[in-house]
C-alpha cells in the first residue's frame, strides 16, 4: 500500500547546525565546490589565520607545503591556538574553535586589534569539509595534537612527549571528495595569492612548496617595501607616466588606509582591493571613496589650470581618469562587514569617507608639488574622455543607422536562429565567409545562428575603444550579440548564451580566435564570468578506410591511434588520411557531425581562474611591449601545447 502523502507544514521545516549546514551547503561559506573556488578558499581561511597572527605581531614566517596524497600543510611561528581547557565548555579551546562556528579570538580586540579571517567561522569549516584535518600546536615547551575526520575529533586534544622550544600551529587538511567535484589544488592559483598576501603584509615571509612531483618546486615570497613593491610588480611591462608611485598611509577613527597609485600609457585601469588583507573582488565602499576621490582631485586640477577647453569645460568622468591607472588599496579596521561569507564586498558604510578624503588630500598635494607629472596625467584624461566622447558619437550613429533601416538593427550577415530564449540559443561566431556557409548549411536552424566575419578583427589590447568601435568586424558582433558595450552594455539583453569561437585550426585561425578573445575580456569581460564564451574543437584529420571506417583525430596522438585501428582491418582498400586546412574543406555534413553537433561537438568553456594574472598575460601577448612579448616567448615556447 502507497503511503500517504503529507502535506507541507511546521515538520516539513528542517533545522540544520554547524558540522551538518556547512556540509550541506558549503558554497555559502566558501564558494563554489564545482570549479576549484570553494577549494581553494580552505587554504585562504587556514592561512588567513597565521596572518592575523603576523598582524598581531607575532608571526613573522608562514609556510605551505602540498602534500603528495593531496592533502595540504600549513604552519606558522605564531603563538599557538590556544590549548586551555574553554570555561564553559570544558574542553580545550583548540578544540572548540576546530569544531564551533563562530568561536575563536576574531571577536575580542584585544587578542587581534585586525583579522582577516572569517571571525572564527573559518577555519571549523576547513575542518567540516575535510576527509581528515591534523591539528599540531607547539606551546608551552610541548606539541599537542589532535586529529578530525569530517570535523569529528577522533579523540581529545593530547599533550605529546615531544618537546619544543617553539610556538605556533601546523594545520594539516584533506579535502573531502564527497564535497568537492576535484580536490587538486592549483599550485599556481596558490602562489599567486600568498605572492598578494606577502606583498600587502610588508616583511612577512611565506615559503609554498610542491611535493606532488618528482621535483620538488618551492618558492619564497618576502617584499620589505610591501604595495610599493606590488605596484612596481604589477606595471613592469607598463610605461608608467608617475614613475614614483603616489603613496600614503594614515589611520583615522580607527580605519588604517594604505593606498599606491600609478598612471601608465594603457587604456584599462586595475584597482585592487583589501580589506584585512583579504582581497574584495568586488569592491565596496573603500573602492567608492577611491574612485570618487581621484575623479575629484584630477577634475580639479583640471579646471583650476584651464585644461578642460577641448571639452568644452565639461567635467572629466571616472572611467575618463581611471584609464590606465594602476592602484593598489588596503585598509584595516575593526569588525568590517562584508555582503557575504566569502567576502567579495565591503559594505561598511564608514569607511567611504575615510578613504576618500585621504586619497583626495594626498593626490591634491602631490599634483601641487609635481606640476609636470600632474599635467601629463591629465592629458591623458582628457585623451580618454575624446575617446569616450567619439565611442559615443559612433554608438549613437549605428543606432540611429538601424532605426532608419525599420526593420531591424541586426546585421545582414548574421543567419539567425528560430530559438528567442537566449538560454537555449547558440552564436557561431565562424572565421571566413566559406565556412560561414558551410555551416549556415549544416546547423540546427532552431537554436544555432551563425555569424561569419572577414579577416582579423582589431586588436582591443592596443586600441582605445573608438577606434575598436571604427572596426566593422566588431560593430557586426556587438549588433549580433545584443548586449550594447561599454557604459551601453546590459548582459540580461543578451540573445545567445552560447557564443562559440569557431576558428580553422591552423596559426591564423589561432590567431584570429586570440583577436577574439581579446576584444571580450577587454569590453565584454561579464560575458567571460558568466561562462558564455566558448571554442569550438573542429578535427584536424579525416581518416577512411573503405566506406564504412570513417573517423576523425583532432590532434596528433588521435590520428596515430586511429591510423593503427584502421591499418589493423583487414580490407582491400587503401588508408586516406585528409589533413584540414580550414573549416571551409568540410562539407555541411561533417561540419555538423564534428563541431557542431550537441550530442557529439567538443568544445572550450572560457574561464578567468585569475583576473589579475589574465589582464597581465594579455597586456603582454596583445600589447606594445615586444621586448617583454618576446621574452615570454622565449621563456614559455618549450611549455606551449599545440594541441587544444
């Protein structure tokens, strides 16, 4: 007999605490347990930890290690987590704060007057998401232990025999692989972000080993200069207009504000903000204060040395003085608030002002002392908003243009598809009018539009926005895609949610697909984040044996295994092997059944695993530096993997 249904009512509310909510819902506290994000932040809360240590004035070394069976190490020379017994839980303090959300020193100014952790809430939830998790902590002339698996002591925290004249604590976790989706961390991604840390916590020094290989790899990471230093990092292969960076740090209300500026000969800005050092990716009020104090001071720079006339006296905008500005903001203060667990944006209302009169003070001095720098810094301002002001023109020309037209503002170019859900439907952005019309044939006409483009696209890397605008190539793609550009832009008008680079496979269809790819992380960046952008894997080889033997290898090592299977059939008939130049030698039939098929296509999904090291690989590969160009070449062509 089927059993009764009940309907929704006070039983049907479930309460979930601690050890059981976080590993229900990990992506609240770390993020996403899908694309390495949710992982990685357990070694930025563990090591945020010894930060606050160092913080504190009680650190000054802090190393990691990655462990050969996936697990990873972190130490410090701290004081040591405390092993006392918690007065009112009656076991050791360790392990509380190992096992309790929301339990540790963060909320008690006089244990750390600055945290960067997530206020005792992240280092339990390491330990909730983990297989298993050491705790090893030298204090008071011995090494206590305690071992966790899945956040459960396995027993209480033990005095071992061993004896130590040192203090701090080693944390060793494994991620948990019924939490994670893939549980190897990026050894990149993770000296990146302690190479950040290092910079913005001047003479701390961090040690990141990798012992996942045969060869041990291990780099050091210690800068006395802190963000004066990151900022010199971050601009080498730039021209820097103030070759001395701005620089300033005060305290006010309790609010340390660190900031460093530098204006160079680029058309993008880079800002970079912390608070706690805890990067906010996302900005906040200390970027608001930023922003609104340096369109301030150059605005009024300006106009009190009459620079303004080919403007017409018109106000400078942000975007207008941010062009080509490089900055590095770090403030400190007690009890910040952030929009979520993982900290992606300040909210905290106070600190606006601070930052803002600090930066609008310094920046007014320094113009007033160094008029010829403030002068070329104003140029070119004033050189961005004639751009701006040209884009505009431009944008407002095209739409004027399709209004005219009656009918629609979409290129005569573009074979569009039936589908008008974008999130069913599919852009072929194709290389070359042959293949365009091969694969105007071979689509599904439901869901798949297709947009062929001639020849290379402008380079948005070397090029202000007007004149990448000027490009026809692009005005065609920017009309396709719907979304406007630029202060136009608006991603919920976006008409595909698939938007698939399909390029020959050969060095110009590579280069053609880098164009590309540049011209969207440059303007369309949001369309990048969201996860829209893709390329398509058309086949290098088409391999016959007979009628029937038919298969295609899409790289080298495919065409051996293949040519091996097939010269083992025993037929009379010979091997034929064809070598695709370009999309235009398929026919439609084979251009859908390769590339363009749902049920068979293979395909690239673009990601930014890191925004700052992606605006720097493109600065260097698509930009006017060929000295540095080069020496990348050289120093990573016995690296580049020809096959995709």
């Amino acid at each position: 007999m089927a059993k009764k249904k009940i309907g929704y009512g006070a039983h049907s509310i479930k309460v979930l605490k601690g050890r059981d909510a976080v590993r229900s819902v990990t992506g609240m506290y770390l993020g996403s347990v899908l694309d390495g994000t949710g992982l990685h932040h357990c070694i930025w809360e563990t090591v945020d930890n010894a930060v606050d240590e160092a913080q504190a004035g009680h650190c000054t070394k802090i190393e990691l290690t990655l462990n050969k069976n996936g697990s990873v190490t972190i130490s410090d020379n701290g004081r040591g987590i405390p092993v006392g017994k918690h007065k009112d839980l009656g076991i050791s303090a360790a392990t509380v704060i190992m096992t309790e959300l929301h339990a540790g020193g963060k909320f008690d100014s006089d244990s750390y007057e600055y945290s960067g952790g997530l206020h005792g809430v992240g280092v339990s939830v390491v330990n909730f998401v983990s297989e298993y998790l050491e705790m090893e902590i030298s204090q008071k002339g011995f090494i206590h232990f305690q071992r966790f698996e899945q956040g459960i002591p396995v027993k209480k925290l033990a005095k071992t025999k061993k004896k130590t004249r040192k203090t701090g604590t080693k944390i060793t976790f494994k991620p948990d692989k019924e939490i994670f989706s893939n549980i190897e961390f990026n050894f990149s991604t993770v000296t990146t972000r302690l190479k950040e840390i290092a910079y913005l916590n001047a003479g701390l020094r961090f040690t990141v080993r990798d012992e996942r290989k045969k060869k041990v790899v291990e780099e050091v990471f210690q800068y006395k200069d802190g963000i004066k230093s990151f900022i010199k990092e971050l601009n080498k292969k730039r021209d820097p207009i103030n070759k001395i960076p701005i620089y300033l740090r005060s305290k006010e209300k309790d609010i340390i504000v660190e900031a460093c500026l530098q204006w160079c000969d680029s058309y993008s800005d880079n800002i970079s903000c912390y608070t706690n050092t805890i990067k906010n990716q996302d900005g906040g009020t200390h970027l608001s204060g930023l922003k609104n104090a340096v369109t301030r001071a150059v605005n009024k720079y300006a106009t009190d040395n009459k620079m303004l006339k080919k403007l017409k006296d018109t106000s400078l905008q942000g975007d207008d003085v941010r062009e080509g500005m490089c900055a590095i903001l770090a403030i400190k203060m007690h009890d910040p608030k952030f929009s979520s667990q993982t900290k992606d944006k300040l909210v905290s209302s106070e600190v606006r002002p601070v930052v803002e009169a600090k930066i609008a003070e310094t920046l007014a001095k320094f113009f007033e002392e160094k008029p010829a720098i403030a002068n070329a810094i104003v140029k070119k301002c004033i050189g961005s908003a004639l751009g701006r002001l040209a884009a505009k023109k431009a944008r407002d020309l095209s739409r004027r243009k399709s209004a005219l037209d009656g009918i629609t503002n979409l290129p005569g170019k573009l074979a569009d598809c039936q589908e008008r859900d974008p999130a069913l439907a599919e852009l072929y952005i194709v290389e070359g009018d042959s293949a365009g019309g091969s694969a105007k044939q071979g689509r599904d006409r439901k869901t798949q539009a297709i947009l062929p483009l001639r020849g290379k696209v402008i380079n948005a890397e070397k090029h202000r926005l007007d004149k990448v605008l000027a490009n026809g190539e692009v005005g065609t793609m920017i009309s396709a895609l719907g979304t406007g550009i630029h202060d136009n832009f608006d991603i919920s008008r976006l008409r595909y949610h698939k938007i698939i680079l399909m390029t020959d496979a050969d060095v110009d269809g590579s280069h053609i697909r880098t164009l590309l790819l540049t011209f969207f992380f440059k303007h369309m960046r949001e369309l990048i984040k969201a996860g829209y952008v893709y390329v398509a894997q058309p086949p290098l080889y088409r391999i016959q044996k007979g009628k029937k033997h038919i298969k295609y290898a899409y790289n080298e090592a495919q065409k051996v295994e293949i040519v091996k299977e097939f010269e083992a059939i025993k037929i009379n008939r010979e091997l034929h092997i064809q070598r695709y130049k370009g999309l235009g030698e398929m026919n439609p039939a084979q251009l859908w059944e390769t590339t363009m098929d749902p049920d068979q296509r293979s395909m690239l999904n673009i990601k930014i695993i890191d925004e700052e090291q992606a605006t720097n690989l493109f600065r260097t590969l698509m930009g006017d530096d060929i000295p540095a160009r080069k020496m990348f070449i050289q120093d990573n062509a016995l690296n580049a993997k020809v096959d995709m």
